[in-house]
C-alpha cells in the first residue's frame, strides 16, 4: 500500500505519522512538498499535524490553497482515501472536503492532554477495526480544535452516522458541558467527522502519538491497521 | 551623535572600560565601534563577574565531546549519536514583555542546539515566579506559559520537563531559564569557528529589524521604576519561521556547504561575527547594504545591535553557495551573503560606502574586562530551634500538597505539547526525569532541571551542590546514567559583595558536586543583576538561583521506570533519614519559618545510594522509583500514589524520630522505590551497604498512615490540583 504525507511549512507532526504508518505498511510513506501538484500512485494521503503556515490567517486557511491541493481535491473525487489529523482536519474542513470548522478553544487556552474517544460508528475504513461504543484513549495537543458546524449540517452528520468519534470519559459517557469530557468544548462532543463517501475523515486527537508501548500503549493503532485492511482488501 | 565618555556610560561601559576602548583603538570610536564594544563587553556576553570562578567547574569526561565554548556542549550516547544541550536564561525580557520574552527565550537556545547540526528534541524549563499573592505574579505566569507553549508548540519540539517556583523575591524579576536538547550524528557536528580566508558569510533566516537593539546590554543592569518603559529593547519572536530555519538549516547541513555556524543571539550580528572570526583567527568584513532589511533607513549601529530573532551567519564553501540558495528560496528564507573572512585580523562594517566600524578582533576579545569584584562570604543561616508539629500528619500532608511549590503542574504542562515527534516516554508527571527515546535505537535520554532556591539563599554552597546532586538523583531515579549538566546561574548584582559571596560559593559547591558525582558542566549560562531598584533607593535581589540541567543515558530504554506505583508490591525507603527539617518545605509551609541550614549531602552515600538504585532499575528489581526532596517521604509516597492511582499503607518507622522529621525532613540521598519483593531488595542492599528497610505496602485506592487514618487518593488529588486552576480563573 503506497501512502502519502503532504508537508507545509509549518507541518510538525509528519514525523510521528511516519512511525505509525510505518507500523502498518511495508513501504515506507513518501513526503510530498506543498509546492507539487500531483500526488502520483497513492492509496492514503495523510494531512498531519502542525501549525501550516504558523496558522496565520485562520487554522489550515493558507494551506487549503496551496499547490498541492489541487491534486488532494483530485484525488478525493475520485474517492481516495484521505486522513486529516489536527491541522489536518483544519485544513479538510478549510478545503470543504469535510463540513464544519475548528474554532479556538472554549477555555481559550492550547491543550495537551490524554483525552478519551469513543467510537461512534465501525463502518469506514478508519474505524473498522473497533466496534460502535469502544472507547480509547489517546493524545491531544491543540489550540483550535472546538468542532462547530451550523445546526443543519450537525443533523445531517448525526442522521447519516459521519460522527467517527466523539470526546467522552473513561467510562464512555459524552458530557458537551463537561471539560473533564469535551475538552475544547466542541458541539456534540465531536473530535472526528468523516465525508459522505467515508473515505475522508478529519479528527484532533492524535492516534498516531499511541501506537508504540514506549509511547504508553497502542491505543491508536487500530485507526492505521484498519486503513491498511480496507485499502488492501 | 560625538562619543563621549558619558554616552559610553550611557551604554553601560565603565570610565575604566571607556579608557580601554580608547586605548585599543588608538582613537575616539565612531558610534557603531562604541555600541560593539558595550555590547561584547556587557556581562551577558563578557561573563566579567563571573568567568574567574567559572574556571573551577569540571568540564570534561571520556563522553564529553564538546565543552562550554561552543553554542551548546556535546555529549556522545553511543551508536554513532551525540546529544547536544545547553540551558539559558531569559529573565529581564519576561518580566517586561512576559509572552514575548518568553517566546523569544525558547527560540534563542533552539538555535543554538541546531546551529551545531542537532534536530532539536526535547525543551524543558526553570521558571521562578513572585508570590501568588501579588497581582503581577499572575499576568506574569500567563504570559509565560503562553509564551513557552506558544513558541514551542508551534516549532514542533515537545516541552518534557521543567520545575517551578515562587518567591517574593521573584516579584519583579521572575526567572525564565529555557533548556533545549538535540540530537546529532557525531562526526556530523557544526562549529562555530570561521574556516577559510575569502570565504563568503552567508545571512539566512529574518530580516533585520529595529527590535531588541542593545538587549545584551538591558539585560546587564539591575531594574528600576522605568524597567517597563524598555519594552522596545525586548525582541518579538515568530516560531513559523524558526520551524523553517531549523528544517532549512538541517536541510543544507545534509551537504557539505557550510564550514561554520552561529546564530545571531545576544547582541545579533555583532557577536556572532566577532566570535566566529575570532574564533577561526582570522578577520571578517561586512557589508551591511548587503544585510536583508525589515525596515528602511536603519543605521549601522542599529543593524549591528539589533536582536531581531531567527537568524544565522554561516561561512559557506565559496562553490556551493547556490545549494543554500537553493534551500532557503524552498523555505522562503532570506539568505544573503553579507561578508567575507579576511587576513587583516579586524572587524571592518562597510555601510553605504562608509566604514562604520574598523576594530581589531585580538584586543577586543582578549581584552575584555574580567573582574575579580569583592566577596563576603554568606553569613550562616538564623539557626533552627525547637519546633512542634501544629497539625495532624494527614493534615499537614494535605496543606503541602496544594502549597504553591508542591502543587500539581498540570494546569502549566497541559498547555505545552510534549508528544510531538513521537519520542516522548515519560511525560511530565510520569516519571522524577522527562524519558525521550532516540529514534530507531533502543536508547534513551533522561533529562530534568532543578534548583531548591530556599537552600541556595540560607547556604549557596550547599545549596548549589544539592541542586547538582538532585538532578543526578532524578536522571538515576529513572534508571539512567547521568552523563553531563548545563548551569543557568541566575543571581543579583555582583557589585555587591553579599551578591558575589552567593556566587563564589555556589559555584564552589558546583564544582564540588560535579567532581564528587563524575558529572561535568558542558555548557551554561550566567544572568546576573536579577534585582530591582525601589523608589526609595532599596534594591531586593533574587535568592540566588544556580539551576541545573542534567542529562542522562538509558542504554535499554525498555528498563526505565517511572514513579507511578504498581499494585501489591513493597515500598522501600532506600537511603538514611535522620529528619533534617531546616530549610524544609515543612517548616516554611507549616510554621512559616525559613530557618536552619539546609540539608547536607555525604558524597559518598550519594553515589552509594544512587549507583545501587540505578543497578537495581536496570536489573529489573525496581518497578517505580522516585527521589525524596521537597516535603520529605510522606510528600514523595503521595505523588506516587497519586501518579498511578494506586494506594499505599505506611508502616510505623520505630525510627526514634519525631514522627514530623520522619515524615517530612529533607535528608538528601534518598529514594522511594517499588519493588516486588522488598525483603530480597533489602539484603541486596545490605550487600551494597546501603540503608535499606520497607516502609509500606502497595495496593487499594487510598494512603493509609500506620495510624490507621486514611487520604483517599481522590482527596489527595483535590488538594494537590487546586492550587493553579483557583490563582488562574478569572
């Protein structure tokens, strides 16, 4: 399976999705700059981490327009498979290939903590191998990762199962007031959305920073096994 | 403008200094050559007060392969890698502009880590506050943290680690030291001495603005009433574009284009040319035109001056100065050469057709003033009389466990993104060292500051060297070997001989505790004049403040423990307790008194103590450690509860101690560990001649005192979190 990074200036957590990636696949991802237009043979492009562009202008705005997402637009028309991660989904939700936006955090302040997600659907490719109502814990590390989206566009996510995953506690319980819960206080307690066709999902927590016992447990690693088990089948 | 004697003052050069200058130069300097010489001659970049003492300190060791001199010193961990690191502080610019100066301190030292070639892995910190009382304290931590998350999160370089502390002496003049850490291939490291006469000299990176200009010398004076009126001597910091230096930088350190590297610090272009070119004996000559520009109309002197962040000066090969074009133009980065090294042995700065400065680089370097100031030894300590425990153990526990120097750092770490890269083992919290790995080997680094203030200010000798003795404890406690230390000394005005009698001594105990631990310094930083002036005259110096940041080595990064306890196993005490409470967190929380001397350290029961832990780590014996310090055991045997969630029963010590010295004395060379079998732990103790006994049984969701009372852990919890949510809300 032929994977691919998009780094921008900016990007900071490429590094660590290629120790996930690299968990999953044979060959190792290839690093594509900004400044290209087209992604060649892949099978997952992967939007990660960072601060694009020093998220001047709004989160994942400069980097919706540059080069090189003509062809990750291209490519998602044609239903690739496409993981935004953190700055990542800013930039998904910047592009319109995901709905919604990532306002600042509730409290105001960047986060970095373990926070618990709970499955919301098993059917896509990125959250195949759990079942619906696992819950897993996993890292997070944002400024901006308030999840909004107007009440129509929430209705339809809900209705058509794109929640992928949502913040709750330990036990799996979802509290939007909460910040024990909902940390950055999105609506609905969400922290990962997919597209219509499923094949793009978007999420602020980072799986990738958990998928090596060294790390403090693999918790994430089923996110990438299940790409690959769905790509490759 | 005419130089004169009293504008040389004005920039902080003494009459004495001022007469050297002209001695040197054989003439009255222009504007541009005075601003130089007060910059390269302030104690920030002359380190005048303090280098006759700092020539005590070990420096070298079998694994050291740089030592201070270079931007950063260099230790070899095996398998072909060297760690690089240095710590420094950036306290004058925080208290004025507290994001900024913040932000721009944890930017500066990234530099110098890569500047020598080394990605950077791992920030930690050394932050001293004002009491929570005062209302400025608050604005200050916020804009601290802010400025350390900010600055750091953005370049991507997880925050590991870091101590704080608050004292009313920080009120005005709160300390912020910035350590970073990298990681380079060993036969892969930059220096900064320039190569080669002829060779271009190559600007990359910002451009150059007015902001910051004479920062090195601000930062060499004590504060007064206008302190914040110097806002524009602080510089503003961009960490986008110190994520694309550092991956530029790295990127054309790839090939074989750059001969040396420095970046433009404290006092900017002027002391990184003068010190690559002095450094490489040879002479350097810049054309300022040439210099990429923010802002027009700028003078030499202020070019020359400016603190504008996010650059570096480098001397390429003359023949591959297109590949670094080539680079910087894929990251967008100015890059421009500005120079060239000469055979003359001078500093020459053209500008617009002018020659602004014409100065020999001998003299000036060799030449700067060293000071041998006046000292008075400390006076001792108010001694310790008799004191009584006020309260009930579990209520004092209680107290010291949401006092502000024992609370929980949560509300501050959780702001700092410490996973990114995907290295990071043990966070903060998990462990007494922050564990990152180093990638695709199955070794480790292990890496901490620290400094106990109150100790420094009763006896700075002792205190210092416990401060070198509490880091080796901390790396140990993770089951790694101690390697090497960087020192921040942060200090008063060494005018006064009670201020350079603190210094003296703490470098004395320094260099006492690095010789006795095997433990060199390989590379620092010295701010003095942490004082402020009142409007009465009065001036209030900080407590001395020799921080130390250690680094160690885990060959099998699989053995390191954290402090967490494990369920069902023993706890055992290793090392002697006599219950020292001078000093001690006790005393000053409980009773209020900040009396005795502080606690002293046998080298010889340290290392004892510390190789046996270590051993036992790395054997597999010892599930969880964690050195006692601040707050004693019971203190110690709380947080690691409290790190795992899971209980402790205490047994009675039958130690024929006060049950308050027992509990919360400060006796140094201990540790607390977990293990599963605590009998067998003990006798191989023995065998080692180590103190030894089990205080406790793991397990359950509460600590319970051989007296049968119990502290749920969820109490436990809400006493030690409370403290920075309630002084932030609001």
């Amino acid at each position: 399976m032929k994977t691919a990074i998009i780094v921008f200036p900016g990007t900071n957590r490429e590094r660590d999705m290629i120790l996930a990636l690299r968990r999953v696949t044979q060959e190792p991802p290839r690093l594509i700059w900004h400044h290209e237009t087209e992604l060649g043979k892949v099978d997952l492009v992967v939007l990660p981490g960072g601060f694009s562009y020093g998220d001047y202008l709004r989160c994942g705005a400069m980097a919706a327009h540059s080069p090189i997402m003509g062809a990750v637009r291209d490519f998602a028309a044609q239903g690739g498979h496409i993981l935004g991660i953190c700055n990542g989904f800013q930039i998904l939700t910047e592009t319109r290939l995901l709905p919604g936006a990532l306002l600042q955090n509730a409290h105001l302040r960047f986060l970095s903590q373990d926070c618990h997600l709970r499955v919301e659907t098993q059917d896509s490719p990125f959250t195949c191998r759990w079942k619906k109502g696992d819950v897993f814990r996993t890292p997070l590390a944002h400024g901006d990762g308030h999840f909004t989206a107007d009440a129509q566009t929430l209705e339809r996510l809900e209705a058509e199962g794109r929640v992928a995953f949502r913040y709750v506690d330990a036990t799996g319980r979802a509290f939007d007031s909460d910040p024990q819960c909902n940390p950055n206080g999105s609506l609905n307690s969400i922290a990962g959305v997919l597209s219509d066709n499923r094949r793009i999902c978007g999420m602020m927590p980072h799986p990738e920073n958990l998928v090596d016992p060294l790390m403090g447990g693999v918790d994430g690693l089923p996110l990438f096994e299940g790409v690959v088990e769905a790509i490759v089948r | 403008m005419t130089v004169t004697e009293s504008l040389a003052r004005e920039l902080g050069l003494t009459a004495e200094e001022y007469g050297r200058v002209l001695s040197i130069m054989g003439r009255t300097p222009s504007l541009t050559e005075l601003g130089i010489f007060s910059a390269m001659w302030s104690e920030h970049c002359s380190y005048k007060s303090s280098r006759k003492w700092l020539r005590q300190l070990p420096t070298t060791a079998p694994w050291v392969v740089h030592g201070p001199g270079e931007n950063a010193g260099v230790v070899d961990i095996g398998h072909g890698y060297v760690a690089i690191f240095k710590i420094e502080s950036h306290n004058h610019p925080s208290f004025i502009e507290p994001y900024q100066g913040a932000a721009t301190g944890v930017g500066g030292i990234l530099r110098d880590i890569f500047a020598m070639g080394a990605r950077p892995i791992a920030n930690l910190n050394a932050l001293r506050f004002g009491a929570p009382e005062n209302p400025m304290t608050r604005r200050i931590i916020d804009g601290v943290v802010r400025g350390i998350g900010g600055y750091g999160n953005c370049v991507g370089v997880p925050t590991v680690g870091g101590e704080i502390n608050f004292h009313q002496a920080y009120d005005t003049n709160p300390l912020v030291n910035a350590m970073t850490v990298g990681l380079a291939r060993k036969d892969k490291v930059f220096l900064s001495a320039a190569v080669g006469v002829g060779n271009p000299v190559v600007y990359v990176g910002s451009r150059t603005g007015r902001d910051g200009i004479h920062g090195a010398t601000m930062s060499s004076a004590e504060f007064d009433k206008e302190a914040l009126s110097k806002r524009p001597t602080v510089q503003v910091g961009d960490p986008f574009i110190e994520k694309l230096l550092i991956e530029a930088c790295l990127e054309l350190m790839a090939t074989d284009a750059i001969l040396s590297i420095q970046d433009m610090g404290a006092a900017g272009l002027t002391s990184s040319a003068v010190e690559m070119a002095s450094k490489g004996g040879v002479g350097i000559t810049l054309d300022l035109d040439a210099v990429p520009q923010r802002e027009t109309g700028m003078s030499a002197y202020e070019m020359m001056l400016s603190e504008s962040q996010e650059r570096m000066l480098m001397v390429l090969r003359p023949d591959r100065t297109d590949i670094a074009r080539q680079i910087f133009e894929k990251w967008e980065l100015d890059c421009a050469i500005i120079g060239h090294l000469t055979e003359t042995g001078h500093l020459i700065v053209k500008h617009r057709g002018v020659v602004e400065a014409d100065i020999p680089l001998t003299p000036l370097v060799d030449q700067a003033p060293v000071y041998d100031r006046p000292f008075v030894p400390q006076p001792p300590a108010a001694p310790l009389g008799k004191v009584y425990a006020p309260l009930s153990l579990d209520d004092m526990l209680l107290r010291l466990l949401e006092s502000p120097d024992l609370c929980s750092r949560a509300w501050v770490w959780n702001q700092y993104d410490s996973t990114v890269g995907g290295q990071t083992v043990f966070r903060p919290g998990m462990a007494d060292a922050a564990v990152v790995r180093v990638e695709e080997t199955s070794i480790g680094l292990a890496l901490t500051t620290d400094c106990t203030p109150r100790y420094c200010q009763a006896n700075a000798r002792v205190g210092a060297a416990q401060a070198v003795a509490e880091t080796w404890r901390n790396i140990t406690a993770t089951g790694a070997r101690p390697l090497a230390i960087t020192d921040n000394l942060n200090f008063g005005n060494p005018e006064k001989p009670e201020v350079m009698g603190q210094i003296v001594g703490a470098i004395e105990g320094m260099a006492e505790a690095c010789k006795a631990l095997d433990f060199p310094v390989v590379s620092g930083n010295v701010s003095l004049y942490n004082e402020t002036r009142h409007a009465d005259g009065s001036t209030r110096a900080i407590l001395p403040t020799p921080v130390i940041g250690g680094l160690g080595l885990l060959e099998d990064i699989h053995c390191a423990v954290g402090l967490g306890l494990h369920e069902g196993e023993d706890l055992v005490l290793i090392g002697a307790t006599q219950g020292v409470l001078g000093q001690s967190l006790w005393l000053r929380e409980i009773l209020g008194q900040e009396e005795g001397d502080p606690p002293c350290i046998d080298w010889h029961a340290e290392r004892r103590n510390g190789d046996f832990v270590r051993k036992s780590i790395q054997s597999g014996d010892i599930t969880a450690c964690h050195d006692i310090s601040d707050g004693g055991i019971l203190v110690a045997v709380a947080e690691m509860i409290m790190a795992s969630g899971v209980g402790c029963e205490l047994e009675s010590p039958d130690s024929g101690i006060r049950p308050e010295a027992f509990w919360f004395g400060e006796d140094q060379s201990r540790y607390l560990v977990c293990t599963e079998n605590g009998a067998y732990l003990c006798e191989q103790a023995a065998q080692a001649d180590v103190p030894a006994r089990i205080i406790g049984k793991t397990g359950g969701h509460a600590l319970i005192f051989p007296s049968g009372v119990t502290i749920s852990i969820t109490r436990l919890k809400s006493a030690h979190m409370s403290f920075f949510p309630a002084l932030m809300a609001g």
